[in-house]
C-alpha cells in the first residue's frame, strides 16, 4: 500500500479476464491507484494476443461504485475501458 491508511479506501480488483472470484481486496486513495497496485503486486498475464495492456475490474467496497480501467503493462499508464 503506498498511501496512509487515512487515505485509503477498500476496493475489490480483478482482471477483466478472469472470473471475480479470484479478486485481490486491496487499500489505495484511488479507483487507478488500486488498478495498479493490482498489477504490480500479482504476477496476471495479459489475455493472448493483447500484450500491452490489460482490462481491471475495480469496485469501491464502501460505495459500490465500479469502474474498469485498461492498464499499460509497461508504463502502467490507466486510461477508462472503451
């Protein structure tokens, strides 16, 4: 976690391409934050044929709200799903 537990809020992360269940619980100050700490933290392969990036589901626990964020793998730059 790179932020103070202040700051920090719930989110339940997975990659698109794999079922929720294998979600990570994870505390960051951001939707984007938790996006990649996701993916710094578990060793998740982009889907074949999609080397450079990969589609995460991230839902805030405390409000329900969820976004889906395409992550670059080698810049870990997010940009919202299409």
């Amino acid at each position: 976690m790179t932020n103070t537990a202040e700051n920090a809020r719930g989110f339940r992360v997975h990659a698109r391409h794999i079922d929720g269940h294998h979600a990570r619980l994870l505390h960051e100050a951001s939707f984007e934050a938790a996006a990649v700490a996701y993916l710094e933290h578990l060793d998740v392969q982009a889907p074949a044929g999609d080397a450079q990036d990969i589609s995460v589901i991230v839902h805030e626990v405390g409000t329900g709200h969820e976004r889906c964020f395409k992550v670059d793998l080698g810049s870990g730059a997010t940009t919202p799903c299409a």
